[in-house]
C-alpha cells in the first residue's frame, strides 16, 4: 500500500439488529444460497467455506457490468461469516464505481434471541460516498428481509 492509499479515509456500515430466534436458525438463513437469494439477492457457487469464490449480480452502470465479486473469508458456524465484495468500475464515478469492500455478520445469544450485527467496511472518502449512501440505505431493507425470512423458517 503505497502512502496515498494508507492515508484515504474509509467509512463503515453498521447495522444492528436483535431477532427472537437462535443463532443456529439465523446462521442457516446466512448461509444457505436458497435463503440468501429471498433475503438479499441469488449468489452464483456461493457455500459457507474459506476461500469460497462466488458472485452477485445487480444492475449494471457504465463500464461496470453489474457482477459483485466475492470471496468467503471466514467462517465461525453459528457466530461470524465474512466475505470481501468487489465490484464497480475505476472509470465510473457514483454508481458503479470501484469497490473493495469486506461484510462481515456476527451472531451473538441474546436473553431476546440473537444480535445479529452487520459491518460492511471499506469505503473509500469520497471516492465510494455513493455508494456508502445508498448501500447504507439498502442493508436496513436487507437486515428486515433477513428477519422476515428466518422468521418464516424458524424451527
């Protein structure tokens, strides 16, 4: 990383949600591809493993096609599951530009349930403040989906 990189400021997303089921219930929602597809969008060779490459697809802008590219970078059943999620293009500015950003959820027992937090890191100021704004937006919808559809598939 070269001195101009370590020196641009990054911003986070931060959602917190505390949901009345088990984190077993909740980590099955996160990690089967039929159920992320209901809550957030169809992953392409998505499976809860280390180094697991798939991708998202989503409405292309300007140079950049539309595909998210994304690795599984770790996995702690029933607690933590990150994934880096690249996308956009260097040439696009707003939407569609580029993009290397890590999510991250953590599942914590609760007296309620479970907390489930959701920190989507990396964005680079200003270059990705489109982007932060309107995946900020989006991962709230995407946090009430994911409730919705562990709700409806609790045991």
């Amino acid at each position: 990383m070269n001195d101009t990189a370590s020196k641009q400021a990054t911003q986070d997303i931060v959602v917190d949600e505390v949901f009345p089921h088990a984190p077993e219930t909740i980590w099955r929602a996160l990690t089967s591809g039929d159920l992320i597809a209901r809550w957030l969008m169809p992953p392409a060779d998505f499976a809860a493993v280390e180094g697991q490459n798939f991708t998202f697809r989503t409405t292309p802008a300007g140079a950049w096609d539309g595909t998210i590219h994304c690795r599984v970078l770790e996995v702690k059943p029933n607690e933590r599951l990150a994934f880096a999620w690249q996308g956009g293009d260097e040439g696009n500015s707003g939407y569609g530009s580029l993009l290397d950003t890590v999510v991250t959820w953590t599942l914590a027992r609760t007296a309620e349930g479970t907390r489930v937090r959701l920190v989507h890191s990396g964005f680079l100021t200003p270059k990705n403040d489109s982007a932060f704004q309107n995946m900020g937006e989006g991962w709230k919808t995407v946090m009430r989906r994911l409730g919705t559809i562990v709700g409806e598939n609790a045991e």
